[in-house]
C-alpha cells in the first residue's frame, strides 16, 4: 500500500487538527477575556496605566512558574504514556478552567484572585498538553509529509489565534460571560475528535531508566545538538524581548483608545499574517536556505515590532501586527521542522517539553517582563525596546550558532534518519 501524499488522507492527522483548533479557538477568547478582566478590573478601581500593566504583568508570571517547574517531567510522561491520554486529560480540566470563569461572570463575583488562581491551572495544564501534542504529531503521518503536517497543524493553530480572540472579543460584548460558555464548548469539541485518534505507531519506548535520567538525558541531547539548542535559543530570547501581546489591553484602552472589540483586532492582526504564512508553506514547503531566512524572519519579527510600538494609528498597528505574525510564522515553521527532523522519536518527548518550556519563558515570562518593563518605563518605551532586542539577538545568534546560518536544508543527519516502528517489526519477523 502506497503512502499517503497529503497529511489530510490521515484520519489521524485529521482527528487531531481538528482537536487543535477547536483546543485553540477555546484557550485565545479565554485568556484575551481573562487579561481584559484583570486590566479592566485594576483601572475601574482606580490603578494607573502603569499600576494596571502590572497587574497584567502577573498573569505572565503565574502561567510560568508552573510551567516551569512541571516541564520537564511533563515531557518524560509524554514519553512514558499514551499521548493521546495525556491530551485528554489536559483538554477535560480546560474545559472546567472555561466552566468556572463563566459561571463566576455571569454571577458578577469574578475577582483578581479568582483570575490569577485559573492562570495557575492554565499554566499547569500547559505543561503537559504542549509536548505530548507536539510529539504525538509526528507519529501521526509518514515521514515525507512531516513539514507540510506541520505547517497544517500550524494553521490550526494560527486560524484559531485570529478567531479566538474575535470570539472573546466580540462575544464579550454581547454578554461577557458568553465567550467562557463557547470555549467550554469548544474543548469538548476538541476532547471528542481527540477520543477518534486510533491506535498510533511509535519508535522504541524511553526503556527503564530512572524517570531523572531520562529527564537529564533529554537535556543533554539538547545541549549537544547545536542545530536544536540554536533554534530553541533564538526563539527563547527574541520573543521573550519583543513580547508586545502582553500590552493588548493596555493599547487597545488607553493608546489607541479602540475598546473591547478593537482588543478583538489587535489580537487577530498577528494570527492573520502567521495564517496566510503558513498557509502558503503547506502548499509550497520550504526547502532551501532555511537557516538563513529563519534568522532574517526574526530580524523582520523585531522591526515590525518596534514600528507597533511607536505606532498611535490604528491601521499602521494592525498592518505591523500583521507582519509580526507573518515573520514569526517563518520562524516557528523552520524551527519547529528542524527540531522534529533533527530528534529521534524516543527523545521527541522530553525534547518537546525542553522548546515548551523556552516558549513559554519567551511567551509567559516574556509577557510578565514586558508588563513589568511597562510598569517602570511605559508601555510604549517597553515594546520598542523590546523590538530593538530582538534585531541585535539575531546577531549575536548568527555569531554564537554558525550552524544555524549554514543550514540549508531540512534533511537531518544520516545517524537521525530512524526506521519507523512497521519497519522495525518487520525485520524481526523471520
């Protein structure tokens, strides 16, 4: 039987897509809504611009502590269990997280507290949903159509980022507890396609070790794969710089002055240029010059950036917006097909969970950081900063990691290039 051509002939990779985005459409209106409340929350009762930023700035830090500290043992269970199970799971206390912000809104009781304690679980849930789902992906289809599953998967993503937020947004101001009530919907969407997912293929199990050595193993396999570390490291220290999402309500209430629905739109902006970005990448992969153009989507990532900040028109911030997610999309699809190429299947878990967490020091910490910048130098001056920040990373990256600026190609070294798990059983079948 010939392989399939396409990821969507998989009805694995299509129950799994679809999980993604209903997963995703659910998680973007949630926490536009819960930042929305916070801030909105710190101004009416009499917080400053700069005092209500760093009331922002804890929803950052409470989603990474967590993170943080569960990461690396979540990508060992990625490993070590069922990815489908653990993406199950993850998905069932979202959707209670989703139930019980909805209910405290529509009874007029939501709190500072009770937002900050759901960041918390949010932040746990993460931990665990991200590697097992970014490993399982690769075990869903052949190997010859890996990067154009990631790019779908990727559009799943980034689909559900531009409608997400215009969910939240916009549904919020019909009722605001109306867009809590459609992502509790929306994960159970995503619990049922998950349940769908038949039986999945898989490399060699992590073996018997210790569960800290393996941990330790994983790292170490980072820290010697220079090509690995490089692409984890520069996404780590550029977007954590440039972190801009963080100061949405910020722009949205008091720069730009747009209100709830231009929050909506500021949200989407990015999603809609990383869209059409990868959108483009499934029907015409990449194959050439990959490091290099990944390094100069990043450059591209930290200009638009600066020019967002500076920005005070509505139009020009939403078409930099645009740009910024177009480049970070660049970014995010060479790394992410280089990372999974360049991992054996049996480390893809605890490998997975190392990117998790750079990325969510550079989202969540980065977002903690910005709001915390933006508390001490303004909003504005924080965001610009962090543009410029990301432009002089790239440099030191291209100094610092060579491997990344002389890698052309996707194809991974010829000792990385496994035997799929149908392989392996046929050559000890007599």
């Amino acid at each position: 039987m010939s392989e399939p051509t396409h990821p969507f002939r998989v009805h694995n990779f299509r129950a799994y897509w679809v999980s993604r985005l209903a997963m995703t459409l659910a998680q973007y209106a949630m926490m536009l809504i819960i930042a929305w409340q916070v801030y909105n929350i710190a101004r009416d009762g009499g917080s400053s611009v700069a005092e209500a930023s760093g009331q922002l700035a804890l929803i950052g830090l409470f989603q990474f502590v967590p993170l943080f500290l569960l990461t690396p043992f979540s990508g060992l269970a990625a490993d070590r269990f069922d990815r489908r199970n653990v993406a199950r799971l993850t998905v069932l206390v979202q959707f209670g997280c989703a139930a019980a912000l909805g209910w405290l809104t529509w009874q007029d009781t939501i709190a500072l507290e009770w937002l900050y304690a759901i960041a918390v679980v949010l932040g746990v849930v993460r931990a665990f949903n991200g590697p097992a789902l970014s490993a399982l992906a690769p075990n869903l289809v052949p190997r010859s159509i890996l990067p154009n599953a990631i790019a779908l998967s990727s559009i799943a993503w980034q689909v559900g980022m531009i409608a997400g937020p215009a969910i939240g947004g916009y549904t919020y101001a019909i009722l605001p507890a109306l867009p809590y009530a459609i992502a509790a919907g929306l994960f159970l969407v995503s619990l049922t396609a998950l349940s769908t997912i038949g039986h999945v293929p898989r490399a060699n199990s992590v073996g018997t070790a210790r569960p800290i050595a393996q941990i330790v193993d994983g790292l170490r396999y980072v820290g010697r794969n220079k090509m690995v570390l490089g692409a984890i490291t520069l996404d780590l220290f550029a977007v954590f710089l440039a972190g801009a999402t963080a100061l949405f309500p910020v722009y949205a209430r008091d720069i730009l002055e747009v209100g709830e629905t231009g929050l909506a739109q500021l949200a989407m902006a990015p999603a809609c240029g990383a869209v059409v970005t990868a959108l483009w990448f499934s029907i015409f992969p990449l194959k050439t010059q990959v490091g290099p153009k990944m390094l100069w989507s990043v450059a591209v990532f930290g200009a638009a950036t600066v020019a967002f900040g500076l920005s005070t028109w509505m139009p020009l911030s939403l078409a930099m917006l645009f740009v910024i997610g177009a480049a970070d999309m660049f970014s995010v699809y060479i790394r992410q097909s280089l990372i999974q190429l360049h991992t054996p299947d049996d480390k893809r878990g605890r490998v997975s969970s190392v990117s998790l967490l750079t990325i969510s020091a550079s989202n969540e910490f980065g977002d903690f950081f910005s709001g915390s910048l933006a508390f001490l130098i303004g909003p504005v001056a924080a965001v610009v900063s962090g543009g410029i920040g990301a432009i002089v990373t790239v440099g030191l990256w291209t100094r610092v990691f060579p491997v990344l600026r002389t890698t052309r190609t996707f194809d991974p070294p010829e000792e990385l290039v496994e035997e799929t798990p149908e392989e392996q059983l046929q050559e000890r079948i007599p």
